[in-house]
C-alpha cells in the first residue's frame, strides 16, 4: 500500500488584525525614528493590496497614529537632581541613603545589581530620589543577600545614568531610562558599610529559598563525579569568596556548578567574565538565557502529568483532547517557571506565546465546525498568529520594550524559526532525507518505525530551528555589537544536549530540593552539572588550542536589517507554490531596494569632500577619531578604564568604526602608555587591519623598587603591562611601528597633513609626556592634539617656535590645572576647545582654572561627558580656496537608529 505524501500548507498573508498590529509598533518606532519606521510602512502598503481599499487604509492610519501617539507618551523624561544630590555630586563624596530593594539579580564575577527606590539620605526629611538607583555590588561579603521588600542602607556616591553618547552606537543611558532607573552607584566588598533591615516579601524569601537549596545540593560532596572527571588545574584556582566560600574546590570547578543557577534562577553570580567571553565566542550566549526552551521543558512536564492521567482516568480524553489537556497542564509551569525566573522579557514573551497557543488550541476543540469552515482557506491559527497576538500584549504593557534589544533579538528568533519551518518540512518530506536510508522510517506502520521517524524528525526539526534562529538574529547582533564568531555551529551540538538533557535533569533537580530530598537532588543536578562541565572545559580546550574567539565584521545600515527580512520572508511564500505571488516579488524588489542603501553610502562617504574630527564619548581617557575623504580614517588614542569586565576599545570604539564600514584604519597614534588612552587601543590593534602605528619610544625597565614611589612612578608601573602587551600585538600582526619626532609629518591626503611637533630628537618622553599633533589642511592649522602634556612640557613646545595655531583646541590633559599654561592659548587662538572627561568624574576636570581661563578669552568649551561625542568638520573644497569656518556639533538622539 502506497501512502500519500503529506502535503505542507504554504505560508500564509497575514490576517488584517496582524498588519494592524504591525503598524502599531511601526508608529511607536516612528515617534523616536520616524524615517525607518515610515519606510517600512511604505514597503508594506506597496506589498499589501489591501492598504489600497479606503476603509481599510483608514484603519491601518489609525493603528500606526495609536502607536506613534503611545511612543510619544511613554517616553521618559530624566527627572531634576534633587539639592543634596547636587550638594554630593560637587563634593564628590558619599552620602548615607537608605531605600526599599525592588529587584536583585546576580552578575558575573560575584556582583549583585540591586534596583533600589525611594531612595533617601539617612537621617534627613529631605525630597527622595525622583526614579530608582542601580546599585552594582561586587565581592559581596559572606552573608545573606539583600531581597525584594528589605530597605537597604549605605553610603554611596550617587551620580546620574549615563551612557556612551557616540553617533551611530547604542546608548545604555536610554535602557536604564527605560525601566525607571535614573541614577547608579558603585559599592566594592563591604567599605559602603551595606545594611540590610525588614523582612523581604513572601515571594522573594521563597524564591532565595529555592536557590539555596539547589545551590547546597550542588555544593554536596557526595556527588562530585563531574569534578573527579575533570580536576581543575592549579593555576585555574580562585579566591575563595561570595556563597562558595566554605568550598574547598577550586575557582573553576565551581564555575561549571554556577552554570545550573545561571539556567534555573537567570543567576550568573558563579560565573566568571572569562567564561561568559568563551560561551560569547562559542555563539552560545543565548543558551544561558532563560527564554522559550526553557518553557519547552515545562511543556514535557505537562506531559507527564497528561500521561498519568490518561492512565489512572482515560475517559478524560473524550472531553479534553490530548493536545489541549497538555497545553492546560503547561500553564501553571510556566507561570511558575516565569516567576522563579524573575520574568525577563524574553521568558515573557515565551509564556504570551505559550498561552495564547493553548487557548487559541482549545478554542478550536470547542468550536470544530465553526473554525473548521474557515480551515479550508487558512488554518484556525498560525504561528504567526501566536507570535503578534504575543508582541500585541507586550506593547500594550509596555511600548517602549521595543527597543529592548533581548525583546528584538526574542522575537526576531522566533520569526526566523517560522519563517524556515515550512522549508525544514520540506527538506525532510521532498528533499534528501526522502530518499536516504532514513526514508525508510516514513510511512510505515510498524510502531518501532514510525517512533524512530518522530524521533528522527524532532531532532531534524531542533537543528533546523536552531540555526534558522541563529541566521535571523545574526543582522541584529551586527548592528549591536560588531562582532561574530564562526563557532555558532556548536549550538547544533549544545542545544539538543541542553534541551533533552541538562534542562530536564535541573528542572526535576529543582523539583526535588523543593520537596527537601537532597541526596536526590544533588545525584540529578550533578548530572545535569556533568555537561556544563564538559562544554566549559571543550571551550577552554579550544580557546587554547584552535584560536576560538569573535571577529570583527561590518555593523550593517539600517535598511540592511529591513531588507534582509523582507527578502526572508518572500523566501518563505516560496514553499509549496508553484511560482512566486505578486506579494513575494514585490518583497524581493523592496529587500533588493534596503540592501543597496547602505553600500551606496558608503560610496557617497566615499568622495564625499569633508575632514572630520570626533571626540568620542569614552568616559574619563581619550579617543580622537580622524576622517578624510575615499575612506581615510586613523584613531589617535583608544581610551581605557580601569574595569576588566569592560573594554572601551571593543564595547565602544569599535562599533563606531565598524558603522556601515569596514574594520580597517590607515594608522593609529598613541600619544603616550597611559592606560585612559592606551587600553583600547588594544582591541582594535588585534582586530582590526591597521597600516602603521605611530607611538612614543618604549619607556625603559622600571628602577629596583624603594619604599616611597612618586605618582608619576607608580602610574608608569601599572601601565607598563599594557605597553608590553601593546608591543607584541604590533609584532605579532607585523603592523610598522613609528616612533616620530619633532618635524615629521604624516601625509592623510591631497593637502592633508598630521604634524608631528613634540617630542623633539633625542627626548624621550616620561610621564604624561608624550606625541602633540597638528591636524592641517593646506597649510592652515586646523586641530591641536596635545594628548596629555602638563605645563612644562607645553612651555619647552612654545619655546620652539612651532606653529601651534588651530582653530580647534583638544585640551591637553583632559583640561588639568596642571595643564593649563595661558601662553597655549594665545599660540593657539582656537576658535573652539574640547575637553575629553567623563562626567562626575572624581577628577573634577576640568579644572575650574581652565573654565575660567577659555571663559575669559571667550573660546567655548565643549565637554565629552556633559554633551557625548563632540564632532568637527570641515569641508576640503573650501580649504583649498582658502576659506576658514567649520562646523561642530555634540551628539544628539537623531531620527534615525543607531546605525
């Protein structure tokens, strides 16, 4: 007997509610990005012949109206700074404030970020803080942690929210103004003399319960094969600190265990940064993240619950369908699931899906001869349908989680996953699985066989889904971060393992330590511990041995995004239709029309006949970026802090330069080792394609050590491994290292010039000493760079006698009292001076002096850290025809994305 080939129901257009929904979010978009928003609007009205009946385009008007009008309400405003908060943030000294704990979460490298709010100064009826305060907690003594509900004292230097301002990257400032949070503080170990009073709330105490117990289970020395198996090496060892403190096994053994806590609670507080940047490189970031595969497992729960009751009582399924009892059991899992883990916006849009599909799957049981004369023309629901009834519901709650960059890359994961099940279908019922040996378990009655095809299938469908997820999210993870990796194929290997083993196993782990049965719990999360420890270790092997890290790549123009998603989605009407409908040519003519937006401006940027100066926003160091036309770029300076976790070089520099352009530079200059100006510089030394590199000559072997060391000795100490590290990336990646002197001049373009003016021959620069640059064009001075050269140092440049004047005046030495020589100014008459420091910073810089010194003079004075990027151009035509005047501007939100 012959048995028919399934058939695979096409994709379908989606219904008009759909596309009103669409327009909805396409409107809030519009009140922030009008310009990419109305484009796709555009596109879609063109691919959708329905926008051309007047009703229904009136309809559509108002959706994306409601949404443009709900975009523009829930905007936040940064609140004024309260008096004693200003009085704090002058003295640059902490405050004694209490406040009611609202969220904790655990970070990497044993740090708590706590959500506080009505935040006030201890023993005072002063006005509290106008939003919450993000307090970052790190090295967190032993103890219990503070929880929801307890008010929490201590004394911190408050200071506002802020972000990296730099045109064309993301700004962190407006995430945290997103979700209430306007002002932040630091605390390190115990010195904020931290307070915990009240009682938490039952939810809260309960949850920490349950962590605990799984985190005892984990930590009990009668099941410790996983690290039998795999002893940690001397050297891997670690402090002994936070909650594993009484534990005797190493730093790395107890990462592995930190792996279960991260999967269960969303509690990296175990981890450590060198770990999450090997599972970044690996691709498998998204793994840790509690999202829709983690409800997948509370869906096989309810369906063993669902198989217990057909056992006990089979009559059940003659009321309730098995698929609908099934999808009724989930429910309450993953409402408890999404409240132990915290409900993170991905896990929420899981649960919407989750229940909107079991309630949209019993309607049709209820109602079969209503939905199923509809059937015949579209199916009852689709995935789609599931995927913006559940953005629809998040919208409503919140419009502005749209540019929530965990919501975007959730939601594009899941459509990408749609969008490839029909071909994934196909591929196994047409494609070359239909006549492989594995072809044979299709259509067959025998129960082994058809077991072994659904078994077959599953796996196929996991992979498949795996790397469409992967695929889709990969132009949002460009245009985010700039970065890659060519490992993501080990997710192929890693998820089924994390869905079919670790998940499970942790989930009746957990499902046991609740019940108080330890020796069973720890036997069932020791062996879901026992893979984590296996990937770990594999990706610490391959770090070493194969090089595995992320690279760099073009962060793709906006249109970018827009096309490839149209282009995929007309890639999907395809599927099981003889040729292509209208629909999907007009979608490959829009995708074709976004895709060439971005290189031709390139093209444009290009010839296009400007010279550009930008002071990026790098916090308290120095980046200068130099632009000059047919694509001429050079950085001078990286900037740096003094953080591990966080690389200016990689986390902020680098997206700026890869905007919509190539990871390449013609040169990068170091004006001296420091680490504020060197640290980045390291990143995008090893990364990117650099001609040349122009620097100071190294600084000599540091002195035998005595007992009183000066600042400036102390300061070379600490960056010299930097400097060292610096050099072997230039001799590793053969990239030419200068080392000019007074005189030289570094050729840009057609009457383009870097001037080198200090140091002079046979000096060798110490201290903040170091290159002073002259950016010129056809002769006229156009900006000074005087990195951070102090007083004496700028006195012996003036008695050269060297042409110092420039319109643009990038204060030496972030604009330091120490700096401040008047001589400077009257060299340089600058129209314009610029001043690289971080806002609040503890330096207080700029100095008053230098304010009141260019206030005096009448020169304004912009500052990176009040205003973002500052940015100078000038235009190459008139500098040939000898015309002086530039334009400048700080950074501000602009109407288009980030990119």
């Amino acid at each position: 007997m012959k048995h028919p080939t399934p058939t695979i129901p096409p994709l379908q257009p989606l219904l008009f509610w759909e596309t009103g929904v669409l327009l909805f979010a396409a409107g809030i978009v519009a009140a922030r990005f009008p310009v990419p928003a109305l484009s796709a609007c555009a596109a879609m009205a063109w691919v959708d012949g329905r926008t051309r009946r007047p009703a229904c385009c009136l309809v559509l008007l108002l959706f994306l109206a409601a949404g443009w009008w709900a975009g523009l309400r829930a905007e936040p405003a940064a609140p004024p700074l309260p008096a004693w908060l200003e009085t704090s943030l002058n003295a640059r000294k902490a405050v004694p404030v209490q406040g009611v704990v609202r969220n904790v979460r655990g970070l990497p490298d044993r740090r708590l970020r706590i959500i506080m709010e009505d935040v006030v100064p201890i023993g005072s009826d002063a006005e509290p803080l106008p939003g919450r305060l993000a307090l970052t907690w790190r090295d967190v003594p032993e103890g219990p942690r503070p929880l929801p509900g307890q008010r929490l004292a201590a004394r911190l230097k408050i200071r506002p929210v802020h972000g990296f301002r730099n045109r064309g990257t993301w700004n962190s400032e407006d995430y945290w103004h997103r979700q209430g949070v306007f002002f932040q503080a630091w605390a390190a170990q115990d010195d904020a003399a931290v307070r915990i009073s009240e009682e938490p709330s039952f939810a809260a105490a309960l949850r920490e319960r349950l962590r605990l117990r799984v985190l005892a289970a984990l930590e009990s020395p009668d099941f410790v094969f996983s690290r039998r198996l795999f002893p940690a090496p001397p050297h891997e060892a670690g402090p002994e600190t936070g909650p594993f403190r009484e534990n005797p096994l190493s730093a790395e053994a107890r990462t592995a265990t930190a792996v279960i806590p991260a999967l269960l609670f969303g509690d990296r507080y175990g981890l450590e940064t060198s770990d999450m940047e090997r599972i970044n490189a690996a691709g498998l970031t998204h793994s840790l993240a509690l999202s829709g595969q983690h409800l997948a497992v509370a869906a096989l729960g309810a369906l063993a619950v669902a198989g217990l009751v057909g056992l006990i009582a089979p009559g059940v399924f003659l009321r309730f369908p098995a698929y609908s009892l099934v999808g009724l059991l989930s429910l309450p899992l993953a409402a408890f699931y999404l409240w132990l883990g915290d409900a993170p916006p991905s896990l929420i849009r899981a649960a919407i899906m989750l229940t909107c599909a079991c309630l949209l799957r019993y309607a049709a049981d209820l109602f079969p001869e209503r939905l199923h004369r509809r059937a015949a023309l579209r199916p009852p629901f689709a995935f789609a349908d599931i995927l913006i009834a559940a953005l629809f519901c998040m919208l409503l709650n919140d419009p502005l989680c749209l540019y929530d960059l965990g919501v975007q890359l959730s939601f594009t994961a899941v459509a990408g996953i749609a969008l490839c099940l029909p071909w994934l279908r196909a591929l196994w019922l047409r494609g070359p699985f239909a006549v492989s040996p594995l072809g044979v378990l299709q259509g067959k009655a025998s129960p082994a066989r058809a077991a072994g095809s659904r078994l077959l299938r599953l796996v196929w469908l996991t992979l498949g889904c795996s790397g469409a997820a992967q695929i889709a999210t990969l132009p949002l993870v460009l245009d985010a971060f700039g970065q890659s990796t060519l490992w993501f194929p080990l997710n192929l290997l890693w998820l089924p393992v994390l869905g079919f083993v670790v998940l499970p196993l942790s989930f009746l782990g957990l499902a046991t330590a609740a019940l108080g049965l330890g020796p069973a719990a720890s036997l069932l999360l020791h062996s879901a511990d026992l893979p984590c420890e296996t990937l770990l270790r594999g990706l610490l092997w391959m770090q070493r041995h194969a090089g595995m890290d992320v690279f760099v790549a073009p962060r793709p123009h906006w249109t970018a995004l827009l096309g490839f998603a149209a282009i995929a989605v007309a890639l999907s009407l395809r599927v099981n239709r003889p040729r292509l409908p209208l629909a999907g040519k007009r979608l490959l003519i829009v995708g074709a029309v976004f895709l060439a937006v971005g290189p031709l401006l390139w093209v444009h940027a290009f010839f296009e006949p400007k010279v550009g100066l930008r002071v990026l926003d790098v916090g308290q160091g120095q980046a200068v970026l130099l632009e000059w036309p047919r694509n001429g770029r050079a950085l001078v300076d990286g900037g740096g802090l003094f953080s591990d976790r966080f690389d200016v070089g990689r986390d902020v520099v680098s997206p700026i330069l890869t905007a919509n352009n190539l990871p390449r530079l013609d040169f990068i200059a170091l004006s001296h080792p420091d680490r504020d100006h060197l640290k980045g510089l390291l990143f995008i030394a090893s990364r990117y394609a650099v001609g040349a590199a122009y620097t100071t000559p190294p600084r000599l072997p540091a002195a035998p050590a005595v007992p009183a060391q000066s600042s400036e000795t102390a300061r070379n100490k600490a960056s010299r491994p930097l400097e060292e590290a610096f050099g072997s990336i230039l001799a590793l990646r053969d990239i030419p290292r200068h080392t000019p002197r007074s005189g030289d001049v570094i050729p840009l373009a057609d009457g383009l010039a870097l001037e080198v003016l200090a140091p002079p021959p046979g000096v060798a620069p110490s201290g903040n000493d170091g290159l002073v640059l002259r950016l010129t064009g056809n002769g006229r001075g156009l900006a000074l760079l005087p990195g951070d050269a102090e007083g004496p140092y700028l006195r012996n440049l003036l008695r050269s006698g060297a042409d110092l004047s420039a319109e643009v005046l990038v204060l030496p030495h972030h604009g330091s009292s120490g700096s401040l020589v008047s001589e400077l100014y009257d060299a340089v008459s600058p129209e314009l001076a610029v001043a690289s420091a971080g806002a609040h910073n503890a330096y207080r810089l700029p100095a008053r002096a230098v304010r009141e010194e260019l206030t005096r003079r009448g020169i304004p004075l912009r500052i990176t850290g009040d205003e973002g990027e500052i940015a100078v151009y000038w235009n190459t035509r008139e500098l040939r025809d000898g015309n002086r005047g530039f334009s400048s501007s700080p950074y501000q939100r602009s109407s288009l994305p980030d990119n």
